[in-house]
C-alpha cells in the first residue's frame, strides 16, 4: 500500500473513526423523482462511486418544500421520504465509508417555477444580484422559527434512515448563508443587524441539530457545517465576517468545517493584495479546535497529499471522484498510473451519469 497520510483514519471527537482523510463532496446529481424521492439513478450512481472515500456526501436535501432549490433535488421535508432515504444511505455505507447527508434550504434561491407558484422567502426581501432572479418574501419570526425545527425533524429522519451524520449547507449563498449575509439580511430585529445577530439563526439550527442527535442517535452521530468564506456583492460577506463566524462555530457542537471553494489555495476576491490561502486563514483560526475539509480542485495524490502537508485533515475530491470512481482503490493498489482524469461521453452510462446530472453543470 501507498505510504499516503491521507490514507490513514481519523477519529472524530465523539469517537466516530473514518477509514481514510478522502471526502466525496456534496455534487447535485438533479436525478431524484419529481416529489423529492429518491431515485433508481441516484441509487446507481452512488452504488457506483462509494466504497473508496473516507466520507461521501450526499448532496442538499431540501428540509422544506419552500426550501426546495431545483428541479430534480432530494426531499427529506417529510417521513414518506424514509425509504428512499434508508436505501440511499444503506448503498452509500459501503467498505466502510460513511453517509453524510446535507441538509439545507434554498432561501432566495430558488424560484417561483420550482416552488409551483409561490413565492421565494429569505431573511429580508433582497433579490439576488444575479440576472433573473426574483425577490423573496421575508420570512416573519414564527416561519423562521418552523425552519429551525424543520432543521432538526429533518436530522430526526437522516438518523432513523442510518445515515452516519449530517451537514448543514451554510455555503453557496442559500438560507443559512443568506441570514449570514448582510446583502441578504436587512432585518433589525433579533436575527439580524450586527454580526452576532446575524449569526442567531445559524446558531439555533445547530441547536435545533443537535438536540435531534440527543433524542434520536443511539451511537455518535456527525455534525458538519459548510461555509463559503467571501462574498463578492456590496454589502456582503468579507474574510473578517467569516473568521468571526468560524471562532465562534469552532466552540458550538459541531464535528468538523467544510470550506467551500472552487480551488483548494484560492485567495481572497476581494483583497487582491492579500495572497494568502483562505483555507490557511480558517486553520489559523481555528486553531484545532475543529478539523477542516478541504475541496476544490484536487485531483492527484500529489496535490491531496500536499493538502495534508498543510496540517488539513480531509480532501474532497469532486469532479475528479466522478471521473474515478476506484481513487482511493487504486492509489491503495498502487495503480496510480490507471486513475482516469477524465471522461467521455461514451464513459457516462458507465459511470452512472444520466442527462440531468450532466446538465445541472458538473459535466
């Protein structure tokens, strides 16, 4: 075997040990049912590619049906869901890996089409800066409150499907981001106007999580949490937000920090004088308090032993586990020189790729 440290197992604090530091991001495969259940497709297409990765996980699952964000997503809004929900997380827990599933909503994101006819809801009534998008309805505090519980009904049924954890989709300018935002959130009342309350709902869905896990989970059940560190609108989200938002994430019960990003070393977009890392910003901040995952990008052993040089504790490999299914197998067997770094059309069928999933911007 390849003498890789990201082939050696991590333990989590609650005691939950992964088999390697390999994650398989969350990737949106638009392939479940037209009500949120899951799919055959889906069921082949992650029978296909789990086994290797210390983690996969499953991408957003919406935990409303206004939260939902897009045509073909995953549903776990309601308990008719758990018995696609129990087969997707039975196929997935294969050789050991474990099922991660992501939780989230869509907030402003989504649209009126995909919600059939009613309106998008968001932390205030900000549209999107982004061509075609529609403003939202702002959420008053008892729905904010119904979200927060559905957040945790919602880790309920991942645990009674036997799912290994969850994670909360922070990133990506969706609901919890979005209340995070100060280009989202204008509110004045006690979710949002200073940075500590623009942090509240945030706070409560861990909360709401956790104390699912308490009452549900009879062995240790993971926690993770996704972040996009910046922001590009005015006002938005800026790198000493983000760092303010991780200390205090690094003292919640949470089991690890997933940082989303298109290139694993990507520096800031908005201070174009600063060249370091952004993910080096987060370690330093955390200080070990919490482990990190690391994407974008990676491909090689080189490049995720590299990330393990720089004291990260996972690597996620996206694209790049679409097109190999076998990695972590292979570098294991010291195949490297036969690990595919791309793929044809002809390879999707194979690889359990069908239209929607191609279509949706992965491919």
């Amino acid at each position: 075997m390849s003498n890789y440290a990201f082939l050696k197992t991590y333990q989590f604090k609650n005691g939950v040990e992964i088999k390697n530091r390999i994650v398989i991001p969350p990737m949106t495969e638009a392939s479940s049912l037209e009500n949120g259940a899951v799919s055959q497709d889906e069921l082949r297409y992650f029978k296909i590619h789990t086994g290797g990765a210390g983690m996969f996980i499953a991408p957003a699952a919406n935990v409303t049906a206004l939260g939902k964000g897009f045509e073909g997503q995953l549903s776990i809004a309601e308990d008719r869901f758990l018995p696609g929900l129990t087969r997707l997380a039975e196929t997935i827990k294969h050789d050991g890996t474990k099922a991660i599933l992501q939780l989230y909503h869509a907030g402003r994101m989504s649209n009126s089409a995909i919600l059939r006819g009613q309106q998008t809801v968001s932390a205030s009534a900000v549209a999107a800066p982004r061509p075609g998008s529609e403003t939202p309805r702002e959420l008053t505090e008892a729905e904010i409150e119904t979200i927060i519980t559905a957040f945790g009904e919602a880790t309920r049924r991942a645990i009674q499907a036997g799912f290994d954890g969850i994670e909360l989709h922070g990133a990506n300018t969706y609901l919890l981001q979005q209340f995070f935002s100060p280009h989202s959130n204008r509110r004045t009342d006690q979710w949002g106007g200073t940075i500590e309350k623009r942090m509240a709902f945030i706070l409560k869905v861990i909360t709401s999580v956790q104390t699912a896990v308490r009452n549900y989970a009879t062995t240790p059940f993971i926690i993770g949490y996704r972040i996009s560190p910046e922001e590009l609108e005015t006002p938005g989200i800026r790198m000493a937000d983000t760092l303010k938002l991780v200390d205090v994430l690094a003292d919640q019960p949470i089991d690890y920090l997933h940082i989303s990003l298109g290139d694993v070393w990507q520096s800031s977009l908005n201070d174009k004088n600063d060249s370091e890392p952004l993910v080096l910003k987060i370690k330093r901040q955390l200080a070990g308090r919490l482990p990190i995952i690391a994407v974008g990008g990676l491909k090689t052993p080189a490049e995720v032993e590299k990330v393990m040089e720089a004291g990260i504790d996972f690597a996620a490999l996206g694209h790049e586990s679409l097109y190999e299914p076998h990695w972590v197998q292979k570098v294991i067997a010291d195949q490297i020189d036969t690990i595919r770094y791309s793929i044809a059309e002809a390879d999707y069928e194979e690889l359990g790729i069908n239209l929607a999933f191609r279509e949706f911007g992965h491919l």
